[in-house]
C-alpha cells in the first residue's frame, strides 16, 4: 500500500511553489494595496469576496470536466501543466503592479490567478486520494504534502528575511518582489517533475453523472457534510488573522520589518508538527486528532490580546503554540476528503474525486475570503487609519487586537463541536473498502 518515497517527493514537489505564490496574496496584498496603492480598505474586501463569488461556478466546472474528460495524458497532469503559466503571469502582474496601479489592476489578476489555482489545485489534489486506497497511507501523502507546502512558505518568508538582514531592504513591496522571483524560477522545475515523475491511476470509471445531479447526491452524503462545514468554519478563523497578521504586527507591536521573522517561526512550528499530527491521527482517528488541533489554537489564540508596543518577542511562544496546532488543518481534513470520496463511489460507482475536490477548493477559497474580508471589514468599521496611523485612538487599537486575538477562537472552538462524532473511522473506512472491492469484482465478473 505505502508509496514509494522518491513516488512521493515528485508528487509533492508542485505544492511548493504553489504556497509559496499564495502564502503572500493572502499575509502581504492586502496591506500593499491598501497602502502603497491606496486601495480603500472596504474596496480592496470587496475585491477579494467578488473574486471568490465566481469559484460558485469555475470550481465545479473544472472538477466535472477533470472527472469525465480524461485527456490522451492522463486526467489530473494535462490540467496542472496547462494551469502553470497562466499562475505564473498572474503573480508576475499582481506582484510587480506597474505605476498607478490600483482597485482595477487587482481584481483583474486577482481572478485570473483564482482560475488557473482552481484549474492547477482541483486535479493535483484529486490525485493524491487515487494514489492509494488506505486509511493511513492517505494521510501520509496528504502529510507529506502538506510539509512540502510549509516548505514554500518559509521559502516565501527566509528569501525576504535574508534580504532585511544582509542588505537591510524589507518592507510589503519587497518581499512581493523577492518572492515572486522565487517562484517563477521554481515553480516550472516543480511541476515538470510532478507531471512526468509521478504515474496516473488508470482502472477508474469516467463520471457520467450530470455534474448538478452529482452535486445533490454530495449533498446527501453527510459525512461530506459535516467535513465540509468544519473545513470552512476553521478556515474562515485562519483567514481571519491572515491579513490581520501584518496590521497587528505593524500598528500594535510597531515592528513591520520584523514580521517575517514571526511568519517563519509560524511556520516553522507548522513544518514541526505535521508528522506529529499524521502520527496522533493513527492512534486516536483523524477527526479526534483535528478537534485537538482546533482546542490548542482556539485557547491559544487569545493570548495575543495581551500583547502591545514592545512585545514582539513576547509573540513568539504563542505563535510557535498556535503554528504547531495549524499542522494539523491541511494533512487531516485532506486525507478525510479522500475517505468520503469512497463512500460516494460506493454509491455511484463512479470515480468522482475531482468534483469533491472542487467543492472543497470553492469552500477554502470562499472561507478565505469570507475571512479575509471580515478582518477587513471589521478594520473599516471600527474606522481603523491605515495611510496615516498615528490617528488611531486606543480604542481602534483595541479593536484590531480583539479581531486578531478573540474573534478567530469562536470559529475554532465551533469546529470543535461540527467534526466530535464524524462516523468515518478507521474501522468504517475498512469496511467501505470491502465493499468498493467486492462491488468491483461482481463487475468484472458480469463482464
């Protein structure tokens, strides 16, 4: 059952220059554009919810067609190399705006790099769940990918980190610029591994389910549900404090040019954590070790409450407690989307994991939005000055403490309580996968 490791290392190889281009459209675009752009604040939230509005139709158009038209290379590699340049011109226009740039220039690049994620991401991870039928193995090569992904992140984060420590240039624009160098050089030596290193599954069925049809029997599939729902109540808490990350750092510590440090250390401990909670989930179930994930951040993310002017390194054990937690959000609820898939094709007898995928792409990057956008929003209503800060009172800093700090661990904590009693266990999941092989031998011998 276990994949081969060099198997693994190619497949994984595409999720680094992937989190490497959109760890900063998330941590670094909106405080570039609100400020060195001067993109209002509400318009720039806007912007990013309009864009994740038409995932509504791109997400699950892409996982139909990946799932029914198979190409003459395979049914996930054709859509990953075709995806790579159309990122790779979308982070060159959104990381170096020419001059004047502004509302316009954003939401243009800003969609088209949500089309070519979504046509890059649906396939590549549908993949993974058709690299193997086991429990645990699935969460070994979502784990795996998932520390592959922290790599570009902290590739993101050290290139920039070098550039203020040796040559003291920092700022959003320049980490903008060091990264995005970075990633167009990686991220076609990256996929071009992935796509003729790693082979494709070929003893599947082509979905023939109209793709509404199909989206109403997901909804009858409960456990899918109750992921799905957990998946973006969390993930709108983590993209609560994503762009918060910056504003906190620069307006309630007063130490912008060290914030990628911070960052790194985050996902440092990320990095850290993930064998740990691959490993936890085998001995107490995935959804038992994901609630554990989601109570260590929730009751640590208020802690950054107490925090202000001076306190950088006072962060550091709170975000080094809050990284180690966040290992857990991206290798566990990957390898349970795999697991549910099963149940749906037991049911349908189709192999429809690109469609799931999709569902699951539209919801991370709708709770991404829906979270960024929250933040943003909250900053614009409690009247928050970004262009001139020094005319923030106290209690406009307050309230971007209490958005950062408080507001997210009501979303983790709920979470909590969504995925207690998820029914797909490891016993269970054993069970589906006799009943998916007996159901494919009877076929085989009808035929």
């Amino acid at each position: 059952m276990a994949l081969k490791r060099k198997t693994l290392f190619y497949y994984c190889l595409t999720d680094m220059p992937v989190s490497m281009a959109l760890f900063p459209v998330i941590v670094f675009i909106p405080k570039f554009y609100t400020t060195d752009m001067a993109v209002p604040m509400a318009l720039a939230a806007t912007i990013m919810l309009a864009v994740r509005i038409s995932d509504v139709f791109t997400d699950p158009f892409f996982g139909f067609i990946t799932d029914k038209y198979p190409t003459p290379w395979g049914r996930r590699r054709f859509w990953i190399a075709l995806a790579t340049p159309i990122m790779m011109l979308s982070i060159y226009r959104l990381f170096f705006p020419p001059e004047g740039a502004g509302a316009l220039h954003m939401g243009i690049w800003m969609f088209t790099l949500s089309i070519a994620t979504t046509m890059m991401i649906i396939p590549y991870y549908a993949w993974a769940a058709e690299l193997s039928p086991d429990y645990n193995e699935r969460s070994r090569i979502t784990g795996a990918r998932s520390m592959m992904g922290v790599v570009g992140s902290l590739v993101a984060q050290l290139a920039p980190a070098a550039a203020l420590l040796f040559f003291g240039m920092g700022g959003s624009s320049v980490v903008l610029h060091i990264v995005g160098i970075t990633m167009l050089v990686l991220m076609p030596i990256c996929v071009f591994f992935t796509v003729t290193r790693v082979p494709e599954p070929t003893n599947y069925e082509n979905a023939a389910t109209p793709v509404l049809e199909g989206l109403k029997l997901m909804g009858t599939n409960t456990p899918f549900l109750r992921l799905i729902i957990t998946f973006m109540v969390s993930s709108t808490a983590l993209s609560i404090t994503t762009p918060l990350y910056l504003f906190f750092i620069t307006f309630v510590l007063h130490a912008e040019e060290k914030a990628i440090y911070m960052l790194t250390f985050f996902y440092l401990s990320n990095f850290a954590a993930v064998p740990f909670w691959v490993w936890l989930s085998t001995k107490i179930g995935k959804h038992r070790a994901y609630v554990g994930s989601f109570m260590l951040i929730g009751f640590a993310h208020p802690f950054y409450l107490l925090l202000g002017e001076g306190d950088f390194w006072l962060m550091l054990p709170i975000t080094m407690i809050t990284g180690f937690a966040a290992g857990g959000f991206n290798a566990l609820p990957n390898s349970m989307k795999a697991d549910v898939i099963d149940l749906d094709t037991l049911k349908t007898g189709e192999n429809r994991a690109a469609l799931f995928f999709s569902s699951y792409s539209f919801t991370a990057k709708l709770a991404a939005s829906v979270g960024s956008s929250l933040g943003l929003y909250g900053l614009a209503i409690i009247g928050f000055n970004t262009v001139s800060p020094e005319l923030n009172s106290e209690e406009q800093l307050f309230g971007l403490r209490f958005l950062f700090a408080m507001f997210p661990s009501l979303f983790y904590l709920a979470s909590c309580f969504i995925i207690w009693n998820y029914p797909i266990t490891e016993e269970r999941h054993a069970e589906l996968r006799k009943e998916l092989e007996s159901k494919s031998r009877s076929l085989k011998t009808m035929d």
